[in-house]
C-alpha cells in the first residue's frame, strides 16, 4: 500500500502537514488537492494546535499540477481548483485555516505549488528554493487565483504582473528582496528556523493571534470603518485567560505563562 501524499501530525501545539512524493517533486491533482483541504481542515479544527508548518517531502515544495494525469474534460472544478474552506474568511486552503502558517519552501515551488506557499501567513525559504507562476507558458490563468490576488498585495501590482507575465523563475534571494518570503536561510539550517518561528508562535495567545489572522485577511479588502468595527468586536471578545504579566515573568525564568 502506498503512502499517503499528505502527511499530517502534531505535537507540543505544531502541526506539521507535508506533501509526499519527492521522487517527482509533490505534483498535485484534484484528488491530492481534496486530500490536502481534508487535512488542513482537520488539523484547522484542532484546538491543541496553535501553528502549523507546511512543507514538501525531499528537495521541493511543490511542483504543482501533475500535467501527466490530466484533467478529464467533463470533470466539474470548484473554485480555486478546489482548495476552498466552505467556511471561514480564507478563500485559499492555508489562508482558512484558523492557526498561523509557516511555509517551509525547501526547495521549488511552481505553479499550484506557488500559490500553496503564498497563500500561508509567513514564508521562510532555503537557499535552493524558488518560485514560478508559469501559467502565460501554459496558456492558462492561475491555478486557484492566489496569483493574481495575493501576489500584488505581497509584493507590488507592477513587480507582480511582470512575473506573471514572463513566468519566469524567482530564485530565493529575490524573493526575499521584493517581500515574497519573509528571510531566506541557508538549506541545511531551515528546519530549525522554521521550528524557532513556530515554537514563538505557540507560545502567544491562540486566540489573539487567530482572530489577527481573521483581521489581517479581511483587512485586504475591508474598508477601514468596517475594520475598525472587526477590531472593535474582536477586543470585547479577547482572551482573558491570558496573563501578560505571567508570560513576560516565564520569559525572565521566573514562572510558568498562563495560556
């Protein structure tokens, strides 16, 4: 029996999902994808997990469409090439998912595999990594729309569309010089960044930094009275078991935080 393409587990409140064919470098396809939503969906409902890490199997993140199984003409494809939560305010798989998400690009990411990365919160890349968005080559549109949506608020309308345009590749020093990723660390050192970055995480707030993430997305195309009104609500309705004193007295070694 084969394994499957996506692998999901958690522990200490850090949920890891990966996609697992390194041999052909994580392709995609709609039933991939559908595995991919069910296990972001699961783990997203799973209050002991307060951030999450996404990744690919070997040396890639994702090469996105798998073009040797294609799509069957009469084969009916949801939204964003079915990567949408039917709840929540995401419109892409990581953007829905209740917890902060770490991509971990360790390597290519292409294609629906680009869009995967960017459609989490934060992007820490290896030195090998790199991203293509080779949809004008195809002669098609982006696969979910994270493209043409996400890629301007990221990194400018202007740089986006050229690299949309040209499809070109993006290597990993500059994407992080236009903002695509947040830092990019030599390859052998980024699992341990990532984890750093995700243990700080869990330690915050869960409930603060869920309702920021719900704030930051719908901030993208609020209107600022509307945001003021998200931010409003969401202060009323803060956690109150967290003690900001008890936190900052673990940090100097003094106690346990009250989470």
């Amino acid at each position: 029996m084969s394994e499957p393409f996506v692998l999901s587990s958690a522990a200490d409140g850090i949920g890891r999902i990966t996609l697992n064919e390194p041999a052909r470098l994580n392709p995609v396809n709609l039933e991939r994808v559908t595995e991919l939503v069910d296990a972001c969906r699961a783990m997203s409902e799973d209050d002991a997990v307060r951030v999450v890490i996404v990744t690919g199997a070997g040396r890639a993140f994702s090469s996105g469409a798998d073009l040797s199984t294609p799509v069957p003409e009469n084969v009916s494809i949801e939204p964003a090439s079915g990567s949408v939560f039917d709840v929540g305010t995401g419109l892409w798989v990581l953007a829905a998912m209740r917890q902060p998400v770490i991509a971990m690009v360790n390597g290519p990411a292409v294609g629906f595999g680009a869009e995967l990365a960017i459609s989490a919160d934060i992007r820490i890349a290896g030195a090998s990594a790199r991203f293509r968005f080779p949809f004008s080559l195809l002669g098609t549109v982006s696969d979910t729309g994270a493209a043409t949506w996400l890629l301007p608020r990221l990194i400018g309308w202007s740089r986006a569309a050229e690299i949309l345009y040209s499809g070109r590749m993006v290597e990993s020093d500059e994407a992080a010089e236009i903002g695509l990723v947040n830092r990019v660390v030599p390859d052998d050192e980024l699992p341990a960044a990532v984890d750093e970055m995700a243990r700080s995480f869990a330690e915050r707030s869960a409930p603060a930094v869920q309702q920021m993430k719900r704030m930051l997305f719908a901030g993208l195309d609020e209107r600022k009275a509307e945001h003021v009104l998200r931010q409003y609500f969401a202060f009323r309705e803060r956690d109150t078991s967290f003690d900001p004193a008890a936190y900052f007295d673990s940090v100097r070694g003094k106690g346990p935080a009250r989470r």
